[in-house]
C-alpha cells in the first residue's frame, strides 16, 4: 500500500472518529444534561465536519461518509479501487468513536443512534432528499473550479447544520451510513439501520447526478 493512500486512510478514520465522539457525544450529553438542544447538537455536527475538512481535506478529501465516497467514484470523482479502503476506515474510526463515548458515558441514547420517529418510508424519503441536499454541496466545493475552494469546510458544515436542524426531529438526520453504523455496532440497536445505509447512498447518488447535470458535465 502506497504512503499517499496510509495517510488518506488515517485521516479518514481521524475525521470520522471526531464525527461520531463530537456529534453522536452532543446527543449523549445533551440526553444527560439536557444543555445542548436541538439546535446545540445540529451546529455540533455541522461545526465538527467543518474542522475536519479544514484539517484533513488536503490529505483524503475529508470523505468520512461512505455514500459521499460511492457518489465520488459513481461520477468518476473518485477511484473504485479506493472504495472499500476508505469505507474501512471510515467505520474503524466510527465503531472506535463509539466504544470511547459508551466506555466514558454509557449506553445512552443509543450511543446517539438514528432511530425514526415515524414511519420507516417517511424517514427513508426525508434521508434520501437530506444527503441529496449535502452531495449536491459537496459537489459543488469539491469539484467546480468556479466554486470558491476556501469555503468549502464552511459550505459542507453548514449544509449538514441546516438538515439537522429541520431533519433531526424526523430521522435524526443521518446522511452517513457510517455515522448510524458505528453506535448501531456498539449499542446493538440496529433498528430501522437498513434505511441509514440504503438513503444515504441512494441520495448522495442523486445529489451528485443532479449538480453534473447542473454544471454541464458529461459522465
């Protein structure tokens, strides 16, 4: 394995492992101290992917969520060879997130699992049409000259802010097979998990479609 590649790899598994203790640990406490609120752990998850893409995103393209990484290489973003390696560290850094904040505060919450709060289709759709909204930014900052590339941490972070806020109540907003994946493991809560690996991927896919399509690009 190539040192470009180690590297990419542990930057992915460093973001996705402050992903899910930042996010999924906001859910945690706020359970607990009831400080944070919705809006708290919304801008959490938005503040902490807009770090990592500042930190790493010159070293792996601050992925941290397979459905991005599928809808990269589906538009030829992205090397297919790649996949399964980054979708490895992302879970290693998600599942390894999640041992430290059960260790460290308990099975609550679920580990800050993605659980329905009504029908599983109704959920489904929102997270579908939820990472389309974010793919379809991300390909924005990420893959458009014309796009200002400085901003892309704030873009992105802001994008998966907004779903939470008004998509958290309905499916605790995902996007992220990974981010339902890692607590889901730790907390052996695995309902409703075949729609937060399926939507996002399907979403992301749309998403990153939709803005080829905009800019004029050819597959």
């Amino acid at each position: 394995m190539q040192a470009p590649l180690i590297r990419a790899l542990l930057a992915e598994v460093i973001g996705t492992f402050a992903l899910i203790f930042a996010g999924c640990g906001a859910i945690m406490v706020d359970t607990k101290t009831h400080e944070l609120g919705h809006v708290g752990v919304s801008f959490t998850f938005g503040l902490v992917i807009a770090a990592m893409i500042y930190a790493v995103g010159h070293v792996s393209g601050a992925h941290f969520n397979p459905a991005v990484t599928f809808a990269f290489a589906l538009t030829r973003h992205f090397p297919w060879p790649r996949v399964f390696a980054y979708w490895g560290a992302q879970l290693l850094g998600a599942v390894v997130a999640a041992a430290v904040l059960r260790a460290s505060l308990g099975n609550v919450a679920s580990i800050g699992a993605t659980l329905p709060s009504g029908s599983q289709g109704q959920a489904f759709l929102f997270e579908v049409v939820l990472s389309a909204f974010l793919m379809f930014v991300v390909m924005a900052v990420a893959t458009d000259t014309r796009a200002v590339g400085e901003a892309a941490a704030i873009a992105v972070g802001a994008t998966i802010a907004f779903d939470a806020l008004f998509g958290g109540p309905v499916t605790g907003a995902s996007m992220n097979p990974i981010r339902s994946l890692g607590p889901a493991i730790v907390s052996t809560n695995f309902h409703a998990i075949w729609l937060y690996i399926l939507a996002p991927i399907g979403g992301t896919s749309i998403g990153a479609l939709a803005y080829q399509a905009v800019r004029g690009e050819r597959r």
